[in-house]
C-alpha cells in the first residue's frame, strides 16, 4: 500500500452526463472514493485539468493569443479546485487549495513545504493553477507536483480502465496492458500525458497507474496494490 500518492483528474471527469462545466454528483462521487483511502491513513494530493471549463490549446486553434489561454485554461483549473474541495468539504475532509498563480483570497500560494505539512496532517491538498506557466499542461503540473512532495506514484484517473494499444472507445478489439515501460510507451506512441509530462516521470522514476475513476471502489483498490488499470515503470 502506498503512503502518499498523487491523483490525476482531468477537468472532463467533473462534466458527468454533461457537455461542460461541473456536475455536483460526480464530484460528491469523487469525495467518497477519496474518503475511502483516506481512511486508511493515505496522504492525497491530487491536480485537476481545466478541459470541462477552457482549453488553452482548443481557443489557440481559433486564433487566440496561445499564453492568453493557457492563463484562462489555469484559472479553470482554479475553479475546478474550488469546486472539488467544497466536495471534500461536504464529507468532513480538511482540504487545501494550493496556487501556482497568486490569487491569495482564494488559495493558498503554493509552498512545497506548507503541502508537504499538510499532508502530514492529514489534509487533501489540491493543487490548482497548473505548473503556473503556459505551454505546460496539467499533466506536467501533476508530475512536477508529485516528485516534488515525494509521492509514491501519479494515479491518473480517466474514463477508460488502463492503456490500451488503439483507443477502446472505438476499436472493439483493443488489447489492455497490465503493466508497460516507459521506454514501450514511448516506442509504441501510446498517449498516456503528453511527452514532457512523460519524460519528466521516467527521469524520476515516478510509475504512473492509468485506472477508471468512475468505477465506484476502483481508488481503494489501486492504492491496496490490486492489479487494476496499467502500471507504467521502468
């Protein structure tokens, strides 16, 4: 069983059944999933995508000025913290919202040191903003955060039950790994986060776990060790 991991959910996750924006069902899902392995005395980060309110990459490709959405794609993410702890809230979790851009009446700043005491106390700790850069999505603010408090692994929580060799959603005959290398992942162009989220994992020996989130107990048992999803390692 780990000690502290790092959760990966994409801003779509918080959409449910709709096509933008935060469904309070899905969210109040989340919160009782990481209730369960916080109970069992897990330290949870977790870093939230923005995709549900803005892409910065989607408004570039219609001629917006790319670091102008980048910048609106990180206060997204902000929202969707805001959201998400309220959520944690609602289940008696001590949640704290962490910045990488300023807004100090609404998060905290990010301090590796205050997340670090954090999670030592038991607190969730969201960390909103992105890496606080444009050009680096949130995958990379997830792999930067988690090396940089240490984690034992990145959970990435999606819509689909692991890594397969052509996308499920559309290939019935998809094959599921179990467990791939970095080095596999790579050869084969898989896409599991982008590259420089990827490298950066691989470089630090950081295993990434690809599982279903929306599977109701499928968080409890990745972080007991069960073989669910794909393991990406060394």
């Amino acid at each position: 069983m780990y000690k502290r991991i790092l959760l990966k959910l994409s801003g779509e996750a918080l959409m449910g059944d709709r096509q933008y924006g935060i469904d309070p069902d899905r969210l109040a899902d989340y919160a009782k999933e990481i209730k369960t392995v916080l109970d069992q005395g897990i330290e949870v980060a977790i870093v939230i995508g923005g995709g549900n309110i803005f892409r910065g990459v989607a408004g570039a490709s219609k001629g917006m000025d790319r670091v102008q959405g980048d910048h609106m794609g990180m206060l997204a993410t902000v929202i969707n913290g805001l959201a998400l702890q309220g959520a944690l809230e609602d289940q008696d979790i001590p949640t704290r919202l962490q910045s990488a851009i300023k807004i100090n009446e609404v998060a905290e700043p990010f301090i590796r040191r205050k997340a670090m005491r954090h999670l030592e106390k038991g607190r969730v700790v969201i960390f909103g903003g992105g890496t606080g850069n444009p050009y680096f999505t949130t995958d990379s603010a997830a792999v930067l955060r988690a090396i940089e408090i240490e984690a034992d692994v990145i959970l990435k929580g999606t819509r689909v039950d692991g890594i397969y060799n052509t996308d499920p959603e559309k290939d019935a005959k998809a094959t599921k790994f179990d467990y791939i290398t970095f080095d596999d992942v790579l050869r084969k162009g898989l896409k599991v986060m982008d590259t420089t989220a990827f490298t950066l994992s691989q470089e630090n020996k950081l295993p990434i776990i690809v599982f279903d989130m929306n599977k109701p107990g499928n968080l409890l048992k990745v972080v007991s060790g069960e073989k669910i999803g794909t393991t990406v390692n060394l």
